[in-house]
C-alpha cells in the first residue's frame, strides 16, 4: 500500500499519481509521457493555477538512477505538498500560481523495480544490449549533448554504459520529447539523484563555468540555505565537474545546452555516505522535508 513515509512499488506511484491528479481538479493533470522497455508507464503530473498553461514551468524528474531510492520519494512529497496545501499555505499558492510543475516521480521504472525485487545497488535501466549478456544502460549517461565525452563507459557491463547510441532508452528519449514539447516555458530542470548532498550545475562534461554560472551559483545557494533551516544538512554547491566529477551525456547539461533551460541541477540528496544508496525508511522524512524546502527556495529565486 502507497505510503509517502515508506518506499513505494513503481505501480503504485503511478496508481496514486492518478488518484491525487483526480482528487485536485483543474490545477492538475496526468501525461503519460512514455512506457519503459517492459512496458511500464512514464506518467508525468501537471500541477499549475489551472488548466490552461502558465508562461512559466519547472520540470522535477526523479529515479533516473534505480537504486537512489530517496529520490522518488522526494518528488511524491514535493507533489503531495504542491497538491494538498494549495488552500492552507500561501507559499504553495503562490508557486503554483505562477509556475507550471511537470513532475515524473519514476523515470526509470524496471530499474527501480528490479531494485527492489532483485538487486538493490541496481543503477541502469533494463534494456537489452545486442551481443553482451549485461542488462541495461546509464540513463545519465544517455543523452545527446557531448555523448561520451568523459566519464562514461563504452561496456555494456559498466554501470555508466552510456548505451549504443545517444538516446538508445526509450525512458530517456520520453524525456527529452516531453521537455522540448514545452522547452519554450521552462525556466528550471531539476534531477534528483542521491548520495552526497549536493546541488550540483553545469556543466558535467567540462571544468568551463556555463556564462551565467552567477545566476545559477545564487539560485544554488538559496536552495542550500532552504535544506539547512531545515535539518542543519550542508549541501555543497557547484558545477558537477568542479565538485564532483566529469561525466559527460546527463540530462542537466542537454537541459541547459539543448533544451535551453537556464536554471539546470542536479541534487545529490542525504546522505554524505554513511547509508548512501540505502538510505533507512526512518530517514525518508527528514530528507524529503529538506529537499522540499530547498526546492521552494530555488523556485522562489527565480520567480
Ligand atoms: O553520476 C551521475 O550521474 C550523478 N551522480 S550519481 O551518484 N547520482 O550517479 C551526477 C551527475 C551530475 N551531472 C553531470 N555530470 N552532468
Ligand atoms: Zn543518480
């Protein structure tokens, strides 16, 4: 049974994405974007004043990566409180009010499941790769903006195998489909992944600043602010080369190089290592009421 205080099956998301898309009217609807390898749904939630578009939109995708399973869970917190509180809370109002929200809680969906029912340190998808007897591709690895640059494998064995071509996954190509469709109104992608506790900005295939590094080092900031009055939590702040690592074909760099959105991250949620990937149910609040409020501060930055 669907719970935000545990981690959820894959069908079950969906199946309470359609019943709190249902129960909040005109200010929401459901898009199913695309079906994964095995055939399970991609179903993205609207969330905006009403059912005609706002000029400006943030995309929150989350479970690009199967095991970072905090991740998912801190979208359907996000979506429960921009859903639930619209009447009660004048913060929740006004940033949906002036912002159309284009959430996907499960981006890769056979990894996740797999996760759960096989292995749980799954990372990739769950393609087929024509001569290996390995499963899957990264799905950050797999987008068509500096393709294998740096940072990703060629091995369909590696779990950053960046898959035969850019876009080989139809979870990925769904994506991409979907934010060009309304590339015109978005300011601001987010991905969230886990561990570290960063928030990270392009670029990943470089140690190059984007030119409007500032504008996106400040909204960075303000985010970060937002997770510490929450719990305390530090999350470092900058480019994903220059903090992290270079890794060239994720999705925040083809965000901001293709798609043209400016305000493009990636967060790295709780924690710094400790549980990493397997995070305990009994940290599942606290970090998504953290991310939540780092994510109001970011959108408020830019409204
Ligand atoms: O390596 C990744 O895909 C991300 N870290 S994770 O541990 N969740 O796998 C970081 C991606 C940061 N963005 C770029 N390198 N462009
Ligand atoms: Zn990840």
């Amino acid at each position: 049974a669907f719970s935000l205080t545990q981690y959820n099956r894959h069908d079950d998301i969906n199946d309470w994405l359609d019943s709190t898309a249902s129960s909040c009217g005109s200010r929401c609807s459901i898009e199913n974007i695309g079906t994964s390898t095995n055939g399970r749904t991609l179903k993205v939630i609207k969330i905006g004043k009403s059912s005609s578009s706002n000029s400006k939109a943030i995309w929150v995708d989350a479970g690009i990566h199967a095991r970072e399973w905090i991740s998912p869970a801190a979208s359907l917190y996000l979506i429960d409180k921009l859903v639930n509180s619209y009447n009660s809370d004048s913060t929740v109002r006004s940033l949906v009010d002036a912002f159309d929200w284009y959430i996907l809680p499960s981006s890769n969906p056979d990894g996740y499941e797999y996760s759960y029912v096989y292995d749980r340190l799954w990372r990739k998808t769950r393609s087929r790769n024509s001569g290996s007897s390995c499963f899957g591709a990264d799905p950050n690895r797999n987008w068509d903006y500096k393709w294998m640059l740096t940072g990703a494998s060629s091995n369909p064995c590696s779990d950053t195998y960046a898959g035969s071509i850019a876009f080989s996954e139809p979870e990925t190509t769904a994506m991409k489909d979907f934010m060009l469709s309304k590339s015109s109104s978005l300011n601001m992608y987010i991905s969230i992944h886990a561990y570290g506790q960063y928030i990270l900005t392009p670029w990943g295939y470089t140690e190059d600043l984007p030119s409007d590094y500032n504008d996106l080092e400040y909204v960075g900031n303000e985010g970060a602010a937002g997770i510490r009055g929450v719990n305390g939590r530090s999350f470092t702040v900058g480019s994903s080369t220059r903090v992290l690592y270079a890794a060239a074909g994720a999705s925040d760099d083809w965000a901001k190089a293709v798609a043209g959105i400016k305000y493009s991250y990636t967060l790295e949620l709780r924690d710094t290592g400790y549980w990493g990937f397997v995070l305990p149910v009994s940290q599942i609040t606290p970090a998504c009421e953290e991310t939540y409020a780092g994510i109001v501060r970011m959108a408020q930055a830019i409204m």
